[in-house]
C-alpha cells in the first residue's frame, strides 16, 4: 500500500499569525489541501496527517474529509520535536511492506505527477529510502546532499550543522522523502537528538540505512518551484502566484478565455465550460458553476450558477442562480438565494436578494429587490424599493407577469402585484394590486404663485 505521511504539526511563528500555518489560505483553499490533493490523484491509498500546535483547527478544517486519518504529536518541554520524531507517531499506521512518502504541509506546489513519478522512480530501483533532491542556484537554509566518491548519496546534513566545505553543495533536500515501511522503522528506531537542535531529524535515516548497507537514492527534481516552502507571508504570496498561474493554465487549456491570467483569481474546483471569457479582475470561488459562452468582466462569483451567454459586468453574484441570456451590471449586486430567470437584465446598481425574478424581466437601474416572487416580462423602473423589512420581521412580495413598476416606487411587504397590473411612478403600495389596475398613490400636486420670491430665494 502506498502510504503519505504529511507533517502538519509546526507553529509556524514566522507568520506572526495565530491560525496554524497549513491552514493560511492560497486561492481560497488551505496550504494543506493542495498536499493532500497532490496525493490523492497519485494513488496513495491512505494519507496520515500528523498534528500538534492548534491540532483542533487543522482537524476541523478537514473533518468533512473520509480519506484522511490524524496523528497527534505530542506536545511539552520533554518532547524532542523534529521532523523524525513527527513521523514516528504515524509508525503504528505503517506496515512493514507499505511504500511511505513524506511530506510537509506547508509545500503546495508539489504536484501529483511528481509525487507519482518520484514513488515510480523508487520502487523500480528498490530503494529503501529515496529522497526528493533539486540543484539550487542559492541552497541557503536547505539541508545538503552529500555523496562520496562514487557519487553514492551517503547523508543529509542540515544548515546549521553544515561545515563551510558542505555549505557549498547546490544539491539540496527537498523535504520529501520515500521509504520502504520497514526500512522506515528500522531508521527512526535509531535517529537521536546529537544535533544542534537538539530534535530528532528524519534526513539522519539516510546514514543510518547507508551504514546498515540498505539501498539509498535520490530523484533530482527539475521545477525547483514546487519544493517552495512556505514560512512567511510573503512566501505565501509567491506559493499564490505559482498555483495561479498553474491553475488558470488549465482552465485556458479546457478551452476557457483568461484575457489577464495575472490578474485573475480562480479557485480550484470551480467548473468552467468552455468558451468563457473572463476579462480582467475577476475572482471565482471553487463552488462555481459557469456555463458556455458566458462573459465576465471584472467581477466576483461566490457559490454560484451562471447560464450560457450570461454577460456579467463589474458586480457580485453569491449564492445565486443566473438564468441563459441574461445581462448582470455593472455594479449589480446578487445576494444570496438569488434565483434570475433567462434573458432578464439586472443593470447598474440594482441589488437583489433572497429573490426570484421570472424569464424577461428588467430591472435597469437603481433598485431594491428583497424577498420577491417576481414574474416574467415585469418591468421594475429606477429607484424602486421593495421594503420588505420593517425593524423586526421580513415580508415577501409577489409581483405577476407583466406588471409594470413604475420609478420611484415603494412596495411595502407583504403586497401582492397581479399580472399586467401598472404602478404609477412615485407611488408607495401598501395595498394589493388586482390585475390589470393601475395603482396610484400621490398626494395632490399644489404649485403656490410667488412662494420662492416671498421666501427671498430670487431678488
């Protein structure tokens, strides 16, 4: 069986945050996820995540999870710490015939067709331990590969236990390791804390099985970028333009249109079809849906479903549905429980939430739709209200098919409009309204000669 142990238990200080590091966040996803995510598309059958600092955060985020099982680490003043002794609380999930890879949480960029190459590459040759290597232009703060004479790998020394001569070797340990289960448990048995940190390493398995004459390797990675480690924010903002560029590659391979992949942001897991054209600052969360032929111009979707040939221009849609042919903005705003017909237009600066709004219905600019049933072909003019609230309880209102709205009116809930009925503009209605009828509710119009003259406005 292939097994993944991924060490997930750090504090992350240098974050200066109190959310535990795997869980800062990378195109709306923990740094975790995409580890884990890498594993599971490269047929690793279990997947072992150990945790420590803010364990219960790390588990909560990952609950709803059924192909992920957590170790505890021990925390205290007598626990040696270290990267061995992180995999040595996974050893009672291990058998001795299980190829185990280890993996740090905080390394997103790692790929599945790395991961897959790298267990391929070790298992062929035999190994019992293999370690992920890259060559390094500058190979400060990474642990080194020494290889005697024959080029053999013979040991991993750490930075701060490296001499000037091993600080000048460019091969350096990625983190990421394959062992056979046995040979595992063979190496942690021995490992100590003779070291400058006073911590349990898993890079001293390596000497550990050369000296025991196990069979030791290295797979020399050749995108250095997805050994990124992440122990920063500023860090975490190089891993987000990595996988952006990553991710959006894909969609535009699908057949999706990026017009600025730099400049847009979307998340992994969102469904796009092809022919859409995203224009330049947008951001699509993964609970996306956006059909064929759909045109989005600066704008944020949030858990949503967009229609074919929809045309969204610099608003927001969340948790909302947006039927085909219909034109969004700009600066409309789609509230939650949103639910617009076909070929209806929501146009500049119109809000609508918790509504339903019927095919061919228009709503052109500067207007409130709250907790409506509104049906087709309505016509709602600008600076419509539905006041649906009055301090203490929400009202729904209903408006028919065809009925016609005019500016500047009030609906006050609960109403209901009739099919084809006709809201004089300037009206406040707060009374229901039969079909066909025409509402109109003004005070009489009193124009008073002279008045701004008297007031002496005018001389």
């Amino acid at each position: 069986m292939k097994v993944s142990v991924i060490l997930a238990a750090g504090e992350g200080t240098r974050m200066k945050s109190k959310k535990p590091k795997v869980l800062h966040e990378i195109l709306g996803r923990p740094m975790l996820f995409y580890v884990l995510n890498s594993c599971k598309h490269s047929q690793i059958e279990k997947n072992l995540i150990v945790v420590g600092h803010n364990k219960e955060k790390v588990c909560d985020a990952f609950k709803e999870d059924e192909d992920v099982e957590f170790i505890e680490q021990p925390i205290g003043d007598d626990v040696p710490y270290g990267t061995g002794f992180a995999v040595l609380n996974a050893l009672d999930k291990i058998e001795d015939e299980d190829t185990v890879i280890i993996l740090n949480g905080d390394t997103p960029i790692i790929s599945n067709s790395t991961i897959s190459c790298f267990l391929k590459f070790h298992e062929e040759r035999n190994n019992d331990v293999t370690v992920l290597s890259a060559d390094m232009k500058d190979p400060t703060n990474y642990g080194r590969i020494v290889r005697d004479e024959n080029a053999n790998v013979v040991a991993i020394v750490e930075e701060k236990d490296a001499n000037e001569k091993q600080k000048l070797i460019r091969e350096i340990n990625s983190g990421i390791f394959a062992f056979k289960g046995a040979s595992l448990k063979f190496a942690l048995s021995k490992i100590d804390t003779d070291n400058a940190a006073n911590e349990m390493y898993i890079t001293d398995a390596l000497e550990i099985l050369v000296e025991d004459g196990k069979k030791v390797d290295s797979f020399k990675l050749r995108d250095t970028r997805e050994i990124l480690g992440v122990n920063s924010r500023y860090e975490l903002s190089i891993a987000t333009e990595i996988l952006q560029e990553k991710i959006n590659k894909e969609y535009m391979l699908r057949g999706v249109g990026i017009v600025d992949p730099k400049s847009t942001y979307i998340e992994w897991g969102a469904e796009i079809e092809s022919d859409v054209m995203i224009y330049p600052g947008t951001r699509i969360d993964r609970y996306s849906v956006i059909k064929e032929g759909v045109e989005i111009y600066s704008s944020t979707i949030k858990n949503s479903e967009i229609g074919e040939d929809v045309i969204i221009r610099s608003s927001e849609i969340e948790d909302s549905t947006i039927g085909r042919g219909t034109t969004v903005g700009p600066y409309a705003h789609l509230r939650p429980n949103s639910r617009v017909g076909e070929n209806c237009k929501i146009g500049n600066f119109v809000e609508v939430k918790n509504s339903n709004i019927g095919n061919g219905s228009k709503m052109s600019h500067l207007a409130y739709i709250g907790d409506a049933d509104v049906g087709s072909g309505v016509n709602i003019g600008c600076g419509v209200v539905f006041v649906n609230y009055n301090g203490r309880e929400k009202f729904r209102t209903k408006v028919g098919d065809n009925a016609f709205i005019g500016s500047n009116s009030n609906l006050v809930a609960p109403i209901v409009v009739e099919d084809n009925a006709y809201i004089a503009a300037g009206s406040t209605i707060t009374k229901d309204v039969l079909e066909g009828q025409l509402s109109v509710e003004r005070a009489t119009q009193k124009n008073i000669d002279g008045w701004v003259k008297r007031k002496g406005f005018v001389k």
